[in-house]
C-alpha cells in the first residue's frame, strides 16, 4: 500500500511539474505577444513585417507538413 501512495505522489508531482511549466510558457507567450503587437511595429514598416510573418507562417507549415 505505501509503494502505491508513493508512485501517486510521483505522479501528482510530475503534474504539478506540467502545469507550472504550461503557466509559466502561457506567461512567456503573453511577454512575447505584447512586444509583438505593441514593440515591434512602432520601428518597423508594416509592410515587411507582414512579408515575415508570411515567411515564417510558411515555413510553420512546411514544418508541419513534414511531420
């Protein structure tokens, strides 16, 4: 019975691992979009930044396709 209560301890403790990785990537994308949206295209031509988000949303797919 101990051996169980401590492999579920394991688990429970890789799945707080889980989720405080998810939250702290969720709070990295959310730095990331700010400066994204609002950084970024004060010192950039919005038309070459939409060339290179079309650049990089093609080479997203590419990678996706090859998966």
């Amino acid at each position: 019975m101990s051996e169980f209560i401590k492999k579920l301890k394991d688990v429970f403790e890789i799945g707080k691992g889980f989720y405080d990785t998810a939250l702290y990537r969720r709070k990295l994308s959310t730095i990331l979009d700010i400066f994204t949206e609002k950084v970024i295209p004060t010192f950039v031509n919005e038309k070459d930044l939409k060339d290179y988000y079309e650049k990089k949303m093609d080479e997203v797919n590419e990678f996706i396709y090859k998966l």
